[in-house]
C-alpha cells in the first residue's frame, strides 16, 4: 500500500483536464474563446487610408470616396472605419484554435474611449468552423471571400492588405500539426501515468515506483515539447503578422490564457516526476530497513 502515490495521480488527473482543455478550447461557439492561440484584429482594418497626402488620382474605389472628406474631419471618419468594415464583411476579429478558428466582433465598441474601458470590450462570437484534426488558418482567404461576397468591389489590395501578413500565419499553419500530435500523445501518456499511479497506490517497492517516473517523464517530455513549440509559434507568429499589419490596423495578439493553460499542465506532470523520484528513493530506504533491525 502507498497513500502517498494519491498526490501524483490527483496531479496527473488535473494535467490531463488541463490539456484536454488546450485540445478544445474553442471547438464550439462561445467555449472558452478566450484561449485563443492567435487572435487577428481587424476592426480597425483601413483607419490609415485616410491621410493629409493622400492621393487625388486612384484606382482605390475605398480611397476615391474618402477623398471627399475634408482632412479636418478625417479623424473622426477614422473612428467610424468599423463601420466600413462591416459593410464589406469583415468581422471585427479572427481567432485561431487547435482544432478550429472563430470570428465575431467586439461589443460594445471596437476599441476604448473616453467612455468606454478595455476591459469593458468583450468578445462576441458570430460564427466558428467546423472541428478538424489538423487545419490550416487563413484569414487571408476568408477576408477575400468576405469582399467577394459583399457585392462591392473591393479587394484586398484596395485595403492594402500586404501579402506578408500571411508569413506569420503560415509559421502558425506549418506546425500546427506538430502542435496536435504533441498534445494527443501527452494526453495519451499522460493518461497512462494517471492508472499507473492509482495502481501504485496499492502496491509498494522500487520497481513500481521505477515505471511510473518512466511514463512520467515521457509524459512530462512530451507535454513539455508541446507548451514549447506552441508558445514559440504563438510568438513569432504574432511579431511577424504586427510588423507587418500595423500600417494598415491590423493587430495580432497571442494567448496569454492558453499558455497559462498548458505550462500549468507541464508543471504539474514534472511535479509527478519529482514525486516518483522521491517515492523511489524511499522505497529504496524502506528495503534497507529490515535489515537493519534483524542484526539488531
């Protein structure tokens, strides 16, 4: 009997809920949306269209009509460009997830004023896709077929949409199925580890206490590489897509929330390593001791 193998497996039970949690935050409209992997901005997509220099002769039908506003009032038109945005159908945000991508729009405002905090903006989900195992995230395409869809004429090079923007997106895309097969695997082994644990609770000696730190550590290896490889794409992703967006409003910001997420989950499953250690170290004691008292 070890009641002391109870701690690793209630650890292993939470990292395993935890990285389930990574799996399928936002797998369905309105599921912890806030653990996004990336979330792209668009609210304020063409705010800078309009400027004190801005062009008189254009093939721009966007620039041609805001040509006509005076320069005086350009700041306030440019706090109305979500607005414009809307009419051409692109949602105020687009965020990525493992198994699929939502979008929607920022309510009450897009963004905050004198009246209206950031913490007061909320996100509001329109629409998700469907869930599919390794997927490719492309609001690049999806804006396009948005434009397509209004029945304007407008393109994405109207709104000056630079083609490097999709750089950072891709970064996101050629490893997303690294990113998934990591955290099935981890969930895989962690799982393992969980039974492992509770069957140790009824045993005792090294051996047992030996292979679980083995399916430990594997687990705790590969829910380590995951959490890993998902905040160096999160990150880079998100600087390569701001260089590049920010002259025209586009903003991309990573989740903090799912990191949290996923480095409590590796956490957790080193805690259990250490533990087994320890128990291993006991065992090994607890076998001396016997002998000890019978040449007393």
């Amino acid at each position: 009997m070890r009641p002391t193998a109870l701690i690793p497996a209630l650890c292993c039970t939470a990292a395993l809920i935890l990285s389930f949690l990574c799996l399928f935050a936002g797998h369905k409209k309105g599921f912890m949306e806030d653990y996004h992997l990336i979330t792209l901005n668009t609210s304020l997509l063409g705010e800078t269209l309009l400027t004190d220099d801005r062009p008189t002769d254009t093939s721009n039908p966007i620039t041609n009509l805001l040509n006509l506003i005076p320069n005086e009032v350009s700041d306030t038109i440019n706090d109305k460009i979500g607005e414009v945005t809307a009419r051409l159908g692109i949602e105020d945000w687009y965020s990525a997830h493992m198994l699929n991508y939502c979008e929607g729009q920022y309510t009450p405002g897009e963004v905050a004023n004198a009246t209206l905090k950031d913490s007061d903006i909320s996100k509001n989900v329109a629409n998700c896709s469907a869930n599919q195992a390794i997927y490719r995230f492309d609001p690049t395409r999806i804006i396009e077929q948005r434009l397509n869809e209004s029945g304007l004429d407008v393109t994405l090079e109207d709104l000056k949409w630079p083609e490097d923007i999709q750089n950072g997106i891709d970064a996101l895309n050629a490893l997303m199925a690294a990113m998934f097969v990591l955290y099935v695997i981890a969930i895989c082994l962690i799982f393992v580890a969980l039974v492992a644990a509770v069957f140790a609770v009824l045993s005792s000696g090294r051996l047992s206490a030996c292979v679980n730190f083995l399916i430990a550590t594997l687990a705790f290896i590969a829910i380590g590489l995951a959490s890993a490889l998902v905040t160096a794409v999160m990150i880079k992703g998100t600087d390569v897509i701001n260089q590049h967006g920010n002259d025209i409003g586009v903003e991309a910001k990573w989740g903090a929330k799912f990191l949290g997420l996923t480095w409590a989950a590796t956490g957790l499953m080193l805690v259990v390593v250490l533990m087994w250690v320890v128990e291993f170290c006991i065992g090994r004691r607890h076998k001396k001791t016997p002998s000890y008292a019978k040449h007393g």
